[in-house]
C-alpha cells in the first residue's frame, strides 16, 4: 500500500531533509505534495531524483492526503493542523504547538511508539522538541532496568536549530569579524560567532528559558512524569549538531559497563569507547548520521547511584526530520492499514 504524503515548510531546512529522508528511506509514497506559504510557489524542491513545485499551502485542499509532515512554524501549524486533520489526515507535527496537549500523543519511536495507538482523538502527532529526543533516546534503555530519579542536562545546540536566517547569521558574523568590520546580530540575542549564548527560546517567569522548560515536560509526558529534569541550554556556533552532557541519578546501581551494554544493544544508538580510536564523538563527525552518539561514559561518585555521558546527534535529522519519518513509518505499519 502506498500513500499520498504533504510536508508543509517544504523550502526549510527541516523541510529539505524530511524530502530526503522519505527518499532515502524509500517510505511508500504514491505521491508527494510540496507545500510552503505564497512567497514560495513555484520554487522547486527535490525529491530523489525528481523536482517538486512547490504549492500554496493557503489554497491547498488536504482531502485524499494521508500523511502530513508539518515543519512551518507554530503559529502556521496551530492554523493549518486542524485543517489537516479534519480532511482526513494524520499530521504529524514538528513545531512546539500541539505538544503537551494532553490529546495528542508526543512521540519517539524508540521510546515510546504504543502512544501512537490514541492519535486519533484529534489525528494530530507532535514531534518533541531536538534536544528532548536525543536525551530521551539515551535515557530510556536505562530508565527500564535502573528507574531514573532525576536528570541534570547541559546542552550545547547548533544554530541550525533557529532556522536558515540563524545559519546565515552565524556565517556572515564569522566573515565579518575576519574582516575587522563590526557584527550585527538579528537572528540572536547577542553575537553568536565565536561565541556562546545561554538563552534559548524567551525567558520565563521563574528565570528557566523556553527550551528549558520544554525539555523538562516533554521528558515527563514521554518517559516518565516522575523523573525531575534540570536543562540548561546554551547555543554554540557550529551549524549542525547537537550535543548534550547528561548526569542521571538511579534508583539502582547501575555501571558504566552495564550501560554500554544496554545501549548497544538498543536501536537507534551508537556508543564509541574511549579506548576506541575515536575516544570520543564531537558534531562536526556526526552530520548526516541517523543515531544517536554516546561517549565520555563515566560513574558520578558524588550521588548514590550516578552516571555521566556525553550525547550527540544530528538535530536537523534525529532531531527533526528523521524522527518525524519515523513516526509515519510506525503508523503505517501498525495503524494505517
């Protein structure tokens, strides 16, 4: 069976990789439609080997299509979805919208596909936030055998994760300050070339940013709502990638060993040893990669039952897109029949 697929914020960058991604993974598809706002009709976007025209995603009448992949921004998913999903569609959403309402199911297939089974209280799916799918990915094999008490996280999150705009940003910044001339920022609260920022998303009334608070309550709505999350989210100035310094605390003991183990053994996750001829993984190797990357593997002696690691992944792949496919694959396979 195959089935007619339209990924709204095609010209994007979460966009241009979703494309990819049903391409490479050869989803079974009868026809794509590439839908972004006025601005773009007519551009043409790829898809394997073939170009699509991009459509007016205002005038675009959803009935007949499947799947919606929806990557266009919040406020233009709050609008869109629902139109979506009343025509008969099952969108599947990339933005922060839908996420923590509690009739749309937030979901990592790795983790926790059974929540697919309620998305049709509204046919609405929401796709966590980058940096909440990298971590809950690695948490969740040790959550099963070690319950996790709480999560200390720093993450350290590529500029692509703000859009085209941010990437440019971080590109004519560092051109600028080669060349002595002064650098202007937009994209970002302050300079971001050659620098580091800790603010990510508005700040909130407790003095937590946005994506801080998101990576606490998304954890809770897709792991467990028991464990406590304390996330500080920096923005770095690299382009691709993702990286996070995670400290767990256990209810059990639980050894750097066993972890490694557990990971191995677990889809969607690669472990590099410091005894291996990486030592560790950085960004800059892991574009383009689907997994997520574990290393710097260690005890945490300063609480009970303590484990250290460094995580990274792909967060326009992993972190978006791949996962968003990944979500529709689940649901044809076991939902949409």
């Amino acid at each position: 069976m195959s089935y007619k697929i339209a990924v709204v914020g095609a010209t994007g960058n979460v966009g241009h990789e979703m494309l990819n991604i049903l391409h490479e993974r050869g989803f079974p598809v009868s026809e794509v439609v590439a839908l972004a706002s006025h601005r773009s009709v007519g551009r043409e976007v790829s898809f394997g080997d073939n170009d699509l025209k991009v459509q007016d995603l205002d005038k675009y009448d959803f009935k007949g299509t499947d799947i919606v992949l929806s990557s266009p921004g919040g406020k233009v998913s709050a609008q869109f979805a629902p139109i979506a999903a009343e025509a008969g569609a099952v969108v599947i959403d990339n933005t922060s919208h839908f996420r923590m309402d509690e009739d749309v199911p937030l979901v990592v297939p790795e983790v926790n596909p059974e929540d697919l089974a309620w998305h049709t209280k509204r046919n609405i799916i929401a796709n966590p936030n980058c940096s909440t799918i990298q971590m809950v990915v690695a948490l969740k094999p040790l959550h099963d055998v070690a319950k996790i008490k709480r999560v200390v996280v720093s993450t350290y999150q590529s500029v692509s994760g703000a859009g085209k705009s941010a990437m440019d940003e971080l590109f004519n910044q560092s051109r600028h300050f080669f060349m002595h001339d002064k650098v202007q920022h937009e994209a970002f609260p302050k300079q971001i070339a050659f620098n580091v920022i800790p603010q990510i998303d508005t700040f909130m009334d407790d003095g937590a940013t946005k994506e801080e608070w998101k990576m606490k309550v998304e954890t809770n709505k897709i792991l467990d709502k028991s464990i406590q999350v304390c996330a500080s989210c920096v923005r770095c100035p690299i382009f691709i990638g993702h990286a996070e310094m995670i400290n767990v605390e256990f209810e059990e003991a639980i050894t750097p060993k066993q972890a490694m183990k557990l990971w191995r053994d677990a889809q969607g996750v690669s472990v590099i040893d410091l005894e291996s001829d990486m030592e560790y993984v950085t960004p800059a190797e892991i574009a383009g990669e689907d997994d997520v990357f574990i290393s710097r593997v260690r005890k945490d002696d300063s609480v009970e039952h303590g484990l250290n690691f460094w995580c990274v992944a792909d967060n326009l792949r992993k972190g978006a897109a791949l996962n968003t496919v990944q979500i529709a694959e689940v649901l044809v396979k076991d939902y949409l029949k």
